[in-house]
C-alpha cells in the first residue's frame, strides 16, 4: 500500500513484531523443557506440546509433572526457606530489585513469548503485562526493605503452593511470587498448562539474578500437577483461576492450618448513567471486555445503562465494535488477538449459541480463520439470563438497562461473584455515591483495568478472599511470629442435675435485640466448680441460628453508622460493663473457680475501650499509583460474622471477639463459651442498656460442635471465627467452601486472651475487607 492510498483509505497498515528471539530463545533450550527445581533445569520427562493459538504451530514441548516431580521442589523449597528469611529484609530487597531489572532487560523478549504463547496482542502484553510485572517487583522490594521495622510479630509462612492462570501467566507470576518472597517464602509455582513459556524464562532470569537454589521453583503440568502442589506439604497455597477449582481447594485445605489465597472469577458490572461522557465510556467499554478478548477475570462483561440513554449508547457500541480489529496477535495494529485454545473457544461459542433471549449483535470485522471469535454483543437480557449469570471468559458482552441509580446497584450486586466493577458518570457524587454500595473488591471510576502493585486485587463473595498487591497483599504472606499453645479442651462442671428454685432461672437467647426462648425448647444445666447448679442454659439448634443470622442481615444499618457513633456505644457498653464489675467477678469466679474473675472483668473493660478506640482510626488511606488520581484503599466491614467464643475466659473471649468485630461495622452472631454460657444472660443486660441496635450483637448458647458447620454452610453468613476450645477447623474451612466465605481458625492452637495476643490487630484485618476505588482525576 502507498502512502497515498493509505492516507485516502485511512486504513491501518500492519505492523508485525518480530519474533525471531524468542524462538531462538525457546530453540536454544532444546524445544524441550523439564522442571525448575533447586536453582536448575531439570531432563524432560513425559511432556505435552504449547501451542501458538494464533497458528496452531507447536511451539515447545513441555514436562508433565507429577506428584514425586512436585515432592522434590517441595523439599528444594523446604531447604532453602530458612536461610532466605534470614537474609532478613534488606538482603531479600537486593535480589528482587535484580529480578524487577532483568524483567525490564528482557522485556521485549518477555512480550513477544507472551503473545505467542497465550495469543494476546503484543501491544497488550508489551505495554501493560510486562511493566506491571517489573513493577511489582520492585515495589515489594521496596516492601522487603522495610519489612524488619513495618512488620514486627510476622514471619513467612514457609513454602507457597502457587498455581496461576492462562490469561495473564507471567502478570499473575509476579503477583504471587513477589510478596511471596518479599515476606520471607521460599515458592513452588504451577503454570498453565497452555502458557507455561514465561514461567520458564522467569526461571532462567532467576539463575542469572543469582537467586538462591530452591528459593523459587517451577513445575509445569496440567490440573493433576496443580492438585498435587495443594496437597504437598506447602505452608501456604495461592491461586487464581475458576470459583469451582477454587471451592475445591478450600475444601483439600481445610483443617490443615496452612494460609489460603483464592482469586477466582467474577461478571463485573459496566454501569453506565445517562450523565456519562457516553464515547468516552464507548472506549472504555472496548477495554474492559476487549482487552485480552475478554479472557480477564474482573473483565467489565455486564453493561447496565440507564434507560434514557441505552439506545444512543448501544448504537455507538456497535458502531466501534464493527471497527475492532482482529488478527495475528504479533501484529501491534490489531485489537485482538486469538482465544487461548480451541477448548476454550469451543466454550464460549457454546455459551453464545445456547442462548435464545435478547438480541445479539456480532461485530461486522474481519474474523481470521483459527482460534478467533469476533467482539459480541447481546442486548436486552433478563437478570436471571444464563449469560448474565455465568462467566463466559471470552469477548462476549451482555447488557440490561435500569432507572434509577438504586436500581443499577441492585442489578449490579445480583449476582454470586464480587470482583470488580466501572462506574461511568460525569457527576463524581454519583460514583462516590454508588461506590460503597457495590459489592465488589475493586471499583474503577470513568476507567477500566486499572492495576497497580499499590493498589491491593481481590474480591469477596465467590470471587475469593485475599489480596494480591498493596500492604494488605504482603499481609497474605505472612503469619504471627509465635504460635499459641497447643489447644486444650475445656469442658463444663458436673453436679446436681436439678435443685429446687424459687424462681426459673433459665437464660435465654438474645436475638435481634430481644431475649428470645430457644426453638427446640431445651436447656441444660450448668454448675459451678463446687458442683452446685448455677442456671440452665438454652440449647439453640439450627433454627435458632437460622433467626439471629435474619436479624444480623436486618441490622444493616450499623454498617452505614458513622464510625464515631460506633465508638460511642462501645464506649457505653464499657462503662455499663465496669459499673457491675464486683457482681460479675463474683459470678466468674463461682463459673470458672479460677478466682481471677476480677482481673477478667477489668480486662473485658479495657477491651471494650481499645476497639473502641480503633473503631475511627482503621478506614484505609490513599494508594500512590501511576496515574493523576488516586486509589483509595478503603476498609470496609465484612458484613455478618458467625463466631465461636473462647470457652476459658467466657467474659474476655465474648468481648475480645465482639468488639473488633463491631467496631468495623460488622454484625455477629456469637456462641459463647460452651463450658460456661450463663456469661451471655450477665453481657445481654450490659448491650441492652448501651443504645446498640437490635440485631447487631446476637448471643447463642450451645455445643460448638453442632453449631460450627450449622454458621459454616450458612449462605448469609460472610465469614466464620472460631476460638473454640474444641478442634472446629477443618469442619469450619470445609463447609465455608459451599458460599466460599472468610474463616479465621485457631488451628488447634490456644490463645492469651489477657495478653497481647487478645488485642492482635489481626482481629480489624478479619473484621475488614479492603475496597480499592480507583478516582482519576480530569476535567
């Protein structure tokens, strides 16, 4: 084409990367390629071909793990994890500054085998993937150096399983593997089994930055390889991929006391009001469901626009979608390029074509002949619609409209996942309006994929728990320095049975506010350490919990309280709890016949002021991020906790759970002590006379065991603590994978509920989930 014909057709000429050096790249290492284990390429065993997916052409063969393969880059990793802690900070610092400059030295070797291998457009994986991975790197060096002074009382938590995705191989690489040795781990990873070449190039930049044998090793394979790394002996397993893989690990997991990071998938809402720069939310659209042919887990593939504005919209949609370009992913003028493999796009062509509601519009662009499938538009869906519901993970966008802006948050909250979402108005109250309201762990204003290794990822709901990048990503990989003590079961006094009473004595349940009779209408006795009957005490069963989870969803209210109010009534409930100081020590002390019901109480009350204190000073903070903006990282409370009390300081356990949890605007469902439940009828007099709304603070009483998997398997229950004296974890973690919620377990390990311990700030990271709304700014 002439430059004349160019200028009077206006058409892009291509403009082909070439790719001469990652071939040899992949040629010099023989086409074959073994494991990374212990500093050191290993012979090829058993392997499976890459594929380019833009060609069909096999481009490596690689190894096919196994479970022996996997045990000895456990025990590689296992070896050198002691002495790379005790590099200590700084000395960890040094080697990830020179891997984040070797990425950057070989950052067009880098880009070009991405694109090959996974089918991505070089300009994507040249521009965005590959700098963001340098920068990760040297942010959690910069992390690692002040690791010694910012992070007092942590320690790694030894070897991490790690296992990413085929969308983003070498991005979610850096994701994990840089916090990962930042705070003092040692990493065994897992590739995709379609995208495995730039783990194994990160690999042999590992051995020229000098790291230490067996600190970073990669074993390639499919989802077997990856089952047997969450099964080895690893203290830690961190993943991203499918919410039904990931359920299934929580499940491998549970009961194991290892640490657990779940990044899974999401239908992110693309809410556009009618006040928005409509072609500027047409680009951003292209970027949040085209970008990376929409094979992006927080990918923006539910459009709600208001209904004044839907049909101008959805006409200029289709008007830019008809001008996408599709073609060889080398080629920095396409726009997108292949689907990672024909089995996947398989899939979304028959997600697509099951569909028979609405109106689809297919994009009227050059479609090349392979593992292509051209940007796709269906319009006037249901919320209930399959396609609204479903993650397609492909270029396939859905839309519905709304009225009001109440509406678009009601739409955009239904659904099971809570990863991300786009807010598009020109108005900034609407979106700083809207923002808190979404359920969602990440939240961009007037953009899209935003990402900075400052600015924690994750989700809530099915889209996981934890983050990846920020403080709170490094958080992740770290544990307290010192364990507690091994667990002890405590059980409750025997006695007399039954023994005259003027008066039933019997506690009740405290629900929603109001003393409430157990629904099974049982009791049982309680005693002192003499054996004398001290009250009976209710036994709630499963409909018990089923009310006060009710009430705690009806007390939402709390959560919107300014956090000077919450503090207020903590405060109260301190005051109240002190006034009675004398009686209720009295009380501890024929309950535990410990004699230290004094000393209890006094510490209760101290409690109770220091969450009380924390409850306005743990919001969240300002990210520096790349742009001209800013990412607020805001602390937002988990919603409805379900808890099993301590059971051997009944009053301090109670408090110690309750307060935190509160403070952050949290709702709770509590057991109390097992052992010694007539503490809740002595706290329900103290919350009722504190001006704390009813539903917030709900107390049951009853065997741990039976309750733990009843608050586990809760689908409106948003996370689960135990401190039970009975060992409920592996039951807890196993049935929290049904809705996937948070858990906080003792791990079969007690805990100094007088000491330090029982202020850890540990409890305000539980009670809190981090939002990060991205806010650029622009007139």
């Amino acid at each position: 084409m002439t430059v004349r014909e160019i200028f009077e057709t206006m058409e892009y000429g291509s403009a082909p990367e070439a790719a001469g050096d990652a071939l040899a790249w992949i040629v010099d290492q023989g086409s074959r390629f073994g494991h990374f284990i212990d500093g050191a390429f290993g012979a090829p065993g058993d392997t499976f071909e890459t594929r380019n997916p833009a060609t069909g052409e096999v481009l490596a063969e690689i190894t096919q793990g196994s479970s022996a393969d996997v045990d000895r880059a456990v025990k590689a990793a296992r070896a050198a994890q002691p002495g790379w802690q005790d590099l200590g900070g700084p000395g960890r610092a040094r080697f990830l500054y020179a891997l984040a400059r070797l990425v950057q030295k070989h950052a067009r070797l880098f880009a070009v085998l991405e694109s090959l291998d996974s089918g991505k457009p070089i300009r994507e994986a040249r521009d965005i993937d590959v700098p963001l991975v340098a920068r990760h790197f040297y942010y959690h060096a910069g992390l690692a150096q002040l690791f010694e002074t910012e992070r007092p009382g942590r320690a790694p938590w030894g070897v991490c399983g790690q296992v990413v995705p085929w969308n983003f191989p070498l991005l979610m690489l850096a994701w994990k593997i840089a916090p990962a040795l930042a705070a003092g781990n040692t990493v065994v990873l897992k590739p995709a089994e379609w995208t495995s070449l730039t783990a194994l190039l990160f690999a042999d930049i590992c051995r020229q930055a000098g790291l230490p044998d067996g600190v970073v090793n990669i074993v390639t394979g499919d989802g077997a390889t990856g089952a047997a790394l969450v099964e080895a002996d690893v203290d830690k397993v961190a993943f991203t991929g499918s919410t039904e893989v990931g359920r299934r690990i929580r499940e491998a997991t549970a009961g194991r006391g290892i640490g657990l990071t779940l990044e899974l998938g999401g239908k992110s809402p693309y809410i556009v009001f009618e006040d928005a720069d409509l072609d500027s939310a047409v680009e951003g659209l292209v970027d949040a469901i085209w970008f990376n042919g929409g094979q992006v887990c927080c990918a923006g593939s539910r459009l709600l626009v208001q209904e004044g504005v839907a049909e101008t919209f959805h006409d200029r949609l289709r008007a830019r979608m008809d001008k996408l370009r599709l073609g060889d992913p080398l080629d920095k003028s396409i726009d997108m390029g292949a689907i990672v493999d024909p089995v996947q796009r398989d899939r979304i062509a028959a997600l697509v074509d099951a569909n028979d509601e609405g109106e689809t519009h297919v994009a009227a662009c050059d479609v090349p002949e392979g593992c292509f499938y051209p940007p796709t538009l269906v319009t006037g869906l249901g919320p209930a619609a399959r396609l609204m519901q479903e993650e397609i993970f492909g270029p396939v966008l859905v839309s519905t409209t709304f009225r009001t802006p109440a509406e678009a948050v009601a739409l955009a909250n239904d659904t099971r996942y809570g990863l991300a979402a786009s807010l598009w108005s020109e108005n900034v109250n609407t979106c700083l309006d809207i923002a808190p309201k979404l359920a969602a762990g990440v939240v961009w204003v007037n953009g899209a994929n935003m990402f900075d290794a400052a600015a924690g990822f994750g989700g809530v709901r099915e889209s996981g728990f934890g983050r990846e990048g920020g403080p709170e990503g490094l958080s992740a990989y770290l544990r307290p320095a010192h364990a507690g003590a091994p667990l002890a079961r405590v059980a409750p006094f025997d006695g007399e049975t039954a023994e005259p009473e003027a008066v039933d004595r019997t506690a009740k349940l405290y629900i929603g506010g109001k003393q409430a009779r157990p629904d099974g209408g049982y009791a049982r006795a309680v005693h002192d350490a003499g054996g004398r009957l001290m009250g009976q005490a209710p036994i709630a069963n499963r409909k018990d919990v089923r009310n006060a989870v009710e009430a705690a969803r009806g007390a939402s209210g709390w959560a919107g309280a300014s956090a000077h109010n919450r503090a207020q009534v903590i405060y109260y409930m301190a005051e109240n709890l002190a006034a009675r100081r004398d009686e209720l020590a009295a009380r501890l002390d024929r309950m535990t016949g410990t004699g230290d019901g004094a000393a209890e109480v006094d510490a209760a009350v101290d409690r109770l002021f220091h969450w009380g204190a924390w409850a306005d000073k743990f919001a969240g903070e300002a990210r520096a991020v790349p742009i001209r903006g800013m990412a607020l990282a805001l602390r937002e409370p988990v919603g409805v906790i379900g808890a099993l009390c301590p059971d051997a300081t009944p009053l301090l356990g109670l408090v110690s759970v309750m307060a935190p949890a509160i403070a952050m605007g949290n709702r709770t469902v509590l057991v109390v002590s097992e052992p010694f439940p007539l503490v809740a009828a002595d706290l329900v007099q103290v919350l009722e006379t504190s001006d704390l709304p009813g539903g917030v603070v709900n107390l049951l009483t009853g065997a741990h065991a039976e309750l733990a998997p009843v608050l586990a398997t809760h689908l409106d229950v948003d996370a689960v603590w135990s401190f039970s004296s009975s060992d409920l974890s592996a039951e807890i973690e196993s049935g929290a994978a049904s809705n996937l919620k948070r858990t906080w377990v003792n791990d079969r390990r007690d805990r100094d509920w007088h000491g330090a311990a029982g202020a850890d700030p540990a409890f305000l990271e539980h009670a809190t989930e981090v939002k990060t709304v991205w806010i650029p700014y622009g007139a």
